[in-house]
C-alpha cells in the first residue's frame, strides 16, 4: 500500500477538487482515500509513504493518437528528402521508415516512446502503427515493451494499400489477429483496434472486408481529411467527402477515433455527431506538417466528443496542449478563444476516451478509480488551485517536471528514474537497433 502526499492534492473530481496539502492512498490498482496529508498517515501507517515534496499530484496524463513506429526518425536527415506537399512527406518520410522496420525494430520503438512517454507524465496511450516490412507479430512486439514499461496501451495496425495487395491483406490479418489476442487474453492494460491509414491509401473492397470481418468487435482508429489528397480522392473516386464514405460504410461510431479531421464540412460534422464518433486533434503535426488547423472550437460547440493526441509530434501532452491553444487562437484572431475547447481536449475528453477504452474510471483521484498517478516537480509562484490548475499547467508545467509515475498502483517512474527496466542497458539496445534502420534507409 502507498500514500502519495505532502503535495497539492488536483484531484479532478467533483467530491474534493483540490487540497492544499493532500494525500491519496493506494492499495492494488485502485486508489482507497484521498484527505489531508497527516491524516491520511494516520490513518494507514502501515502504508509506505512517497513524498511529493510539496509538488502537484494529479491524474496521469492521456495521450489520445501517438505513432511509436516514428520513433527512429529522431534527426533523420536524408538527402533526397526534400518534400513539397503532405503526400510527400509521408512517402519520402514516413511510409520509407516503415517499410524497414523488423519486428526487433518496432519492439525497441516502442520501448523508446514509452519510455519517454512515462518520464513525460503519460499513462495511457492510443497508438497507430505501421512497419510495412514485416506486419506480423508487431503489435505483439509493442504489446510486450507496453508491459514490461506498464503502461496502458491501445494498438492498431495501419491498413492500408500502399504497398500493394499482399502487405494489405497481411495488415488486416494484423488487426485480426491482436484483436483475438487481446480478446482471448484479458488485461486492464491492452486494448485493440482496428487500424485504417486513410481513406484515400484504402479502397472500397478493403474497406467493406475490414468492417465485415471485425463484426462490430472494436471500434476503428484512421486518419480523416488530415491533408487535402484525402479529400480530393474521395471526392474523385467515390463522389463523396471522406467521411460521409466512411459513414456510409459503416466505419463512424461511438468506439471509433477519426485523427486530425483539418478538412471537414459542416455535413460531415452532422455525421460525426448523429455517430457520437471521437474526433482526436494533434496541433504540432498539423502546423509542422503544414496541413491546416482543426476546426476544433467549431467541433466542441457543435458537441462533438474530442480528445488530443501528439501524432508522435512530441510525447509530452502539455507541449500539445499549449500548441493547440495557440494555433487555435493564431487561427481565429481571436486572442482569448480555445481555452475550454483545449483545456476539456487534454482533461475530461481524453479521460472519457481512455475510461470507455480501459474499463476504468481514468483521469480522475477518486476512491474506487485506477491508481493512475503523476507527481509533477512544479512550485507555483501565484494562487494554485482548482480554478487555477489548467492555467498553470498551460503556462508554467511541461511533461519533464514529473518526478513519479504509476500505472495501476504500480510506480513506474521515482525521483525520475524507470524502474521497470535497467535505463541504460535498454537505452544501448534501442541506438543499436536505430543505427541499423538508420543504414537501411
């Protein structure tokens, strides 16, 4: 059993919001009582007591669309990459990368992005992966890094046709397979989806045959109208707009995640909503992409359920928080607009993705919910409270102050040291296998 104290208690829940000087208690995977610091010492001294130092103990943070098999383009530079649209940088960047990635190279990607992740404050992630080279058995891969690191991980493989007929019926199968796996070995830290690139990468056999054979299992995860190519195929092909294509295929859905959505129509938002399907913004990509900027103010007005994502932009949610609050303003002109729309992205949107996800009630303190918990080494210098929290999360935190992390009442990260894995050892693993891609490519 631990306490977690001696902090400012954020608890997001409506019961105690915040205390002062706070403390939580966590037995199992569940936390037991939350109340002041000596009481809580008091009244469990059996309990081992971590010490917040007087920073903010606070829900783990989510991350709601990542992509661990970019990991290995960490100052990548290659010569004859000089791209002058989106498609360009997915070809000459991305789709590259991933057709040289072993399964060896996928397990150490995603021992790196986890890493980084959980030293970044994160405790769930949604991600979307693609290793064209060999799709067989690379969820698997990053499922074992999930849970050796502890992490709560939702996988998917990126369908797609790319690279011909045979790679496209071996990412399906990849989806199919996990998500027996997944469904035939329960865990509160594994979840599936089914994996889509995008629309104009997908034809209407395969799209049809990915929703006939996943018979309502899972819900899809697939990037919607991030660059205009999506639009302008849909429209030239099918004569419909993606979503309304993926609507009339039955892909929308409360348990479905559409990525980025920049080029959307008012129709299309109609569709998004009757199907109570999640919208998941990702601000940096988009900007450093050179894409557009997702009507996300018009979304939340509209009720759209949205979260946020990095796109493995960054792992840290609070860089993508604050760069989603100024492309949004930078956008509107409007100097104070964003602030509800990205503060309830990055909080209850992404805890209401994770907690349908998981089967646990996340991002929240609360007795009774998953002991998913961060220690921020933040010491505020105005008022903190909580009122004031998401401003000083926005303006004053970033990933890199959490000093603890746990998953599930176990600590995964102390004074900012993993503790599931010998850092060094693992960290001399991954550039091996990185300098190996980095020669392949």
């Amino acid at each position: 059993m631990y306490i977690i104290g001696n902090g400012r208690l954020l608890t997001r829940a409506e019961s105690i919001p915040y205390l002062d000087d706070g403390a939580v208690a966590v037995k199992g995977e569940r936390i037991v009582d939350i109340g002041m610091t000596q009481d809580m010492r008091s009244k469990y001294p059996q309990a081992e007591f971590v010490d917040a130092n007087h920073g903010v103990i606070m829900p783990g943070l989510i991350n709601a669309h990542t992509h661990i098999y970019s990991a290995f383009a960490r100052g990548l530079s290659m010569p004859d990459y000089n791209p002058t649209c989106f498609y360009e940088i997915l070809d000459g960047m991305w789709w590259r990368l991933d057709r040289h990635l072993t399964l060896d190279a996928c397990r150490m990607s995603a021992y790196a992005t986890i890493a980084e992740c959980i030293k970044n404050g994160v405790t769930s992630i949604f991600d979307h992966h693609a290793s064209f080279y060999q799709p067989k058995g690379s969820l698997n891969a990053i499922a074992e890094a999930s849970g050796k690191l502890g992490i709560r991980a939702c996988l998917c493989y990126e369908t797609s046709e790319r690279d011909g007929e045979q790679k496209c019926r071996e990412s399906v199968e990849e989806n199919l397979g996990f998500i027996d796996y997944c469904q035939n070995n329960p865990s509160k830290y594994l979840r599936a989806m089914f994996g889509m690139h995008a629309s104009f990468t997908i034809g209407e056999a395969t799209m049809k045959e990915c929703v006939k054979r996943n018979v309502g299992r899972v819900g899809f995860h697939i990037h919607v109208s991030e660059g205009l190519d999506d639009v302008y195929d849909a429209m030239h092909k099918y004569q419909k707009t993606p979503v309304r294509r993926l609507y009339d295929l039955g892909i929308l859905g409360e348990n479905t995640i559409l990525g980025h959505c920049i080029h959307v129509t008012e129709p299309e938002m109609e569709l998004i909503k009757k199907t109570n399907t999640i919208v998941v913004n990702n601000p940096a990509s988009n900007m450093g992409n050179a894409v557009g900027c997702s009507p996300i103010i018009e979304f939340y007005h509209r009720g759209i359920r949205l979260g946020l994502g990095t796109d493995a932009y960054t792992n840290d949610m609070l860089e993508s928080a604050k760069t989603a609050l100024a492309i949004q303003r930078h956008n509107s002109k409007v100097p104070t607009a964003g602030w509800n729309e990205v503060t309830s992205m990055l909080i209850s949107g992404n805890a209401d993705i994770a907690s349908r996800c998981f089967d646990e009630q996340l991002g929240s303190i609360s007795v009774g919910a998953a002991a998913d918990i961060i220690v921020m080494d933040y010491k505020p210098y105005t008022t903190f409270n909580e009122n004031t929290a998401n401003g000083h999360m926005l303006f004053g935190m970033c990933g890199r102050d959490c000093t603890l992390t746990m998953v599930g009442g176990r600590i995964l990260m102390r004074d900012r040291k993993l503790t599931t894995i010998d850092e060094d050892s693992v960290y001399s693993e991954i550039r091996r296998v990185a300098d190996s891609v980095w020669k392949s490519v």
